[in-house]
C-alpha cells in the first residue's frame, strides 16, 4: 500500500510541476502531461533498476554501503544523461523543460537526502530513494549542461523536420563538379520547422567558397533575426565567432558565410536566433565545408618587380593602408546584380592554388584568380576593368605596390569587398560610388607580374574568398526562379 502511496505521490509531482512549467513555457497541456507521466516512470523504472541490481539490504558493512551507493550514483547519472540525449534530439523544447524540472526536483530530493537521519538498519530506503532520485534528477541537468543540442531558448515547441535529401550525397556532388559552371548553385537544407525553413546555397561549398544563408519564415510574420556562425583556423585551433549581417528581400532574409581557402574543410555552426509570430527561439544548424582541390604550380623564377628595387617607406605605408581597407563591416548590402570584371578568359581553376618558386621550399598561395585571356587571343594592356557588383571604393593606390602594383578596393558592402591588381592605372577615386559594369581601371604589368593580367581577389570578413563563387549571389537574392 506504501508503494502505491510513493508512487502516486511522485506521479502527481512530476505530472503538476511538469504542466506548471509547460504553461510557463508556453507548451501545449497535452506534451507536458505526457513528458510529466513520462519522467514519472522513468525515474521509478530506473529506481527499481537500482535497488534490484545494484543493492543490497543484507550487507551492514558501511564501506560496502558506499562502493553500492557509488555505482548507483554512477548508473543513475548516466540514464539520467542518455534520458537528456534522446529527448534532446527528439524536441529540444521538451528537453528544455525537463532541464528545468530536472534542476527543481534534484534540489529537493539532494536535500532530503542530506537531511535524513541516519538510522541502523543498512542502506536506509528514504535515504536511497531520495538519493537515487536526486542523482537522477542531477544527471539530466549535467547532460543538459554539457549537450550542445540543449543549448537553446524557445519559448515555443518549434519541432524540427528530417531533411528530405541526402546533404551529403550533394556535398560529395559539389566537390566534384567541374570549377567553370558556377551558374548552378548547390543547395544544403540546414533545418526545417513549423514556422520556417533555413537554406545555404553555394557552388561547391569548398574551401573559399561564399555560401548564401537564407531565411524563410513562409508565410509567417519574421518579428527579428540574428545569425552568426563558428569556424576553427586551423585543425587544432579554436572556434571563431563571426556575426553576420542579414537583408530581407520578399519576405525571405539572407547572410553570407564563408571559411578562408587556407582554412581547413570542416562543419561550421550557424546559430539563427529569431522571432516569429512572437515566438523567440534559438537554433544551431551545420553547415559542411569540403576540401577543394588545390593544385600545385611550378613558376620557375620570380618575375621582376615593377618598378623595380627595394621597397620604399612610402610603399610600405600605401600597403598596410591597402590590408586595412577591406576591415569595416557595412550594414549595407550593394551586391545584387553581378558582371564580368573583364570580357577575357580568366583561369577560375587558380584560386588557391600553392605556388613554388625556383629555389623556394615552402610554397606561396593564391588568393585570386587571373584574367589573361588565351594563348591565342591574351588579354592587352591598356583593355578595361569593371566592378562586378555596385560599391563604394575604399582604396586606390597613391604609390604602385610591390606586389600587386596600382591596385583598386571596393566595398560591396555587408564585409564583402573585391580588389583588382597589377593595373596599368585606376580611373576612379577613394570614397566614390561604383554601379555593376563601372570601368574603374584598366589592364597593366604593375607589381610583381610576368605580363599583362588583371587579379582579381575577394575578402569576407577579412578572409579570402573565391571570386568567381559570388556569381550565385545574383542567383540567389531577388530571384524567384532559383
């Protein structure tokens, strides 16, 4: 009668403080009567568990009492976790709301079990019970603590979908593809819910890439968004945090998000914290990165710089002025309709490619691509340079730089900048407006070149990325027949 007394109590604390924090939560009464009755056998399930299999009532020896009580200690710690785990991955909302009750009922039952009067007889059963519990009750705190599913703040059950593709059979696809169609964007579904759906497109998703995040609250009322993501620099390193600037066009919001060339390939996090309907959640999905196929290039001797000599003080200043001009964030997207920067052939295979030098053993990389026509048709000094989308210029070179000769930048805005090299001179002005197919310089040899060519490079956030991928940004934002 005793057992059925405990059981229904402990049954009807879970039930009402599980509909006590549901309603506070905002979850529907039906989910937290089912996770309350739920929890309730669960945890009595686990106690039998315990005390069958583990314990002992017959044994006084207290340094026994103590290795039984560990091992219990330990088993309930790790039901309690796997307990955390599942639901963590079946609703996150859920698990949320056992974290809380999780917290409750483990303070309770840990100080029962501290208070308890120690009697004679063996492994006393409140205290045990109590005990077992509040471990339990523990266990599911500590895995909610330290499971980065949990980590989140809805106040709605906002249930995510399977994905209905295989992400990566189309990684596996992306990588492979050949470098010069960079007119078909590749899709990953990050994640799918009631209220919403997240995309990344990208032509190849490779190291360098930019990728495109996009936003769709369908036809719900998006209240406010924020997004960012987390990469590693190197294979060891640390996770980078970077905040990303998003515009909203049609109803649908879009970000950009890329990995340097030099960074390894890896799965970043993409946190989208957001409100819609007056709903607030916060969500972490994976977006995967692949190694792109860099290829190896002899280049025998140096070329020569022009001018040549010694760098001069004032090339030296004009340089950190040229690596300081691509370091603001504007809020501002420019980028929209995308063209050509010359009516050459430019070798899009180059980008990233290692580069030795005669008599050099650690080898440079390219961080651009090179736009020098055909062997039977090269490009000619003096031909136009255009910018492939509107902008701003924030830098024009006031000396020619040792490197990349009369070099132009030009902000393209949310941190996306394209600078063009070895010009034989520029036609525009530091601080000036730029439109899409704007002459900003012409064709030249300047720097360290080896003929007429222009460079073209990219920067996002400061890193570098492919140039010939931010096609697909035309592609994508403002364009309903993706």
């Amino acid at each position: 009668m005793n057992e059925i007394k405990d059981l229904a109590t402990q049954a009807g604390i879970a039930v009402g403080s599980s509909l006590a924090i549901g309603t506070a939560l905002g979850i529907s009464p039906l989910e937290s009567l089912v996770i309350g009755t739920a929890g309730a056998a669960l945890i009595k399930a686990q106690e039998y568990f315990a005390t069958d299999v583990l314990s002992s009532e017959t044994d006084n020896d207290k340094f026994l009492k103590h290795v039984r009580y560990g091992a219990i200690g330990t088993t309930a710690l790790l039901l309690g976790g796997l307990d955390a785990f599942i639901l963590s991955k079946t609703s996150p909302s859920l698990s949320k709301e056992l974290l809380l009750q999780g917290g409750a009922y483990s303070a309770v039952n840990l100080f029962s079990l501290i208070t308890a009067e120690e009697t004679p007889e063996p492994l006393h059963k409140t205290v045990l019970k109590k005990g077992r519990n509040g471990l339990i009750a523990l266990g599911i705190v500590l895995a909610g603590y330290f499971a980065p599913e949990m980590h989140c703040s809805h106040v709605a059950s906002i249930p995510t979908q399977p994905e209905t593709s295989s992400q990566e059979d189309k990684i596996e696809t992306a990588a492979q593809r050949d470098t010069g169609d960079a007119l078909t964007p590749y899709t990953q579904l990050l994640g799918q819910a009631e209220l919403f759906t997240v995309k990344a497109y990208s032509r190849g998703f490779r190291q360098g890439d930019i990728v495109v995040v996009e936003f769709d609250p369908a036809e719900h009322h998006l209240d406010s968004l924020n997004l960012s993501y987390s990469y590693k620099q190197t294979e060891k390193g640390k996770h980078v945090s970077q905040k990303v600037q998003t515009t909203t066009i049609d109803g649908e919001t879009y970000g950009f998000v890329a990995i340097d060339f030099e960074h390894p390939a890896q799965t970043v996090e993409v946190t989208v914290s957001a409100s819609v309907d007056n709903l607030t959640f916060t969500e972490n999905y994976s977006l995967t990165f692949v190694a792109a196929d860099f290829q190896k290039q002899e280049m025998g001797k140096k070329s020569a710089m022009t001018p040549a000599g010694e760098e001069t003080f004032a090339q030296k200043r004009a340089t950190r002025t040229f690596y300081n001009s691509w370091k603001t964030v504007t809020p501002e997207l420019y980028a929209h309709d995308y063209s050509p920067p010359t009516t050459r052939e430019c070798n899009v295979a180059g980008f990233g490619n290692y580069r030795y030098w005669e008599g050099q053993e650690k080898p440079g990389r390219h961080n651009g691509i090179d736009c020098s026509g055909t062997k039977d048709s090269p490009i000619q000094a003096g031909e136009p340079i255009y910018a492939i989308f509107d902008g701003v210029v924030t830098y024009t070179s006031p000396e020619q730089l040792q490197l990349t000769g009369i070099t132009t930048t030009i902000d393209h805005g949310f941190g996306l900048y394209t600078w063009y090299a070895h010009q034989s001179q520029t036609t525009v002005t530091t601080k000036q407006e730029i439109n899409v197919g704007d002459k900003i310089g012409e064709v030249g040899s300047t720097g360290r070149s080896s003929g007429p060519h222009l460079h073209i490079g990219a920067k996002l956030y400061g890193l570098n990325v492919n140039p010939d991928s931010l096609q697909i940004l035309s592609l994508i934002i403002d364009n309903d027949n993706r």
